[in-house]
C-alpha cells in the first residue's frame, strides 16, 4: 500500500530549494532568462516525443 500522505520535511526542503534557485533567477541579465526559458522550453516540446511503454497487464486496465 501506498502512502499518500504529503512528508513535511521532504515539502519544507522543496520550498527552500525552489526559493534559493527564485533568488538567483532575480539576478539574471535578460540573455540569461531567454537561454533559460528557451532551455525549458526545448526541454518540455521534447517530451511529446516520449512514448510510454505499459506491460501487458497495464495494457489491458488503460484500454477500457
């Protein structure tokens, strides 16, 4: 069985992780944000390439 329950430590930890990399965002030229968002960006149009192989017992519950 699963937990489903949110861990605290992992959540405080992400939120710091996140505010430190806002931080150091604050401080980029604009050549610097446009590589940035042109990376992600690059990034996530080359997600749409991935194809997600199910076992065939999965197969079969994502059919119906």
């Amino acid at each position: 069985m699963v937990n489903l329950e949110p861990n605290q430590e992992r959540l405080r930890q992400r939120r710091e992780e996140v505010m430190k990399i806002a931080l150091r965002a604050r401080k980029f030229s604009e050549e610097q944000l446009t590589r940035e968002i042109s990376d992600f960006l690059r990034f996530a149009f080359s997600l749409r390439n991935i194809e997600i192989l199910w076992d065939q017992e999965e197969e079969k519950e994502h059919v119906d």
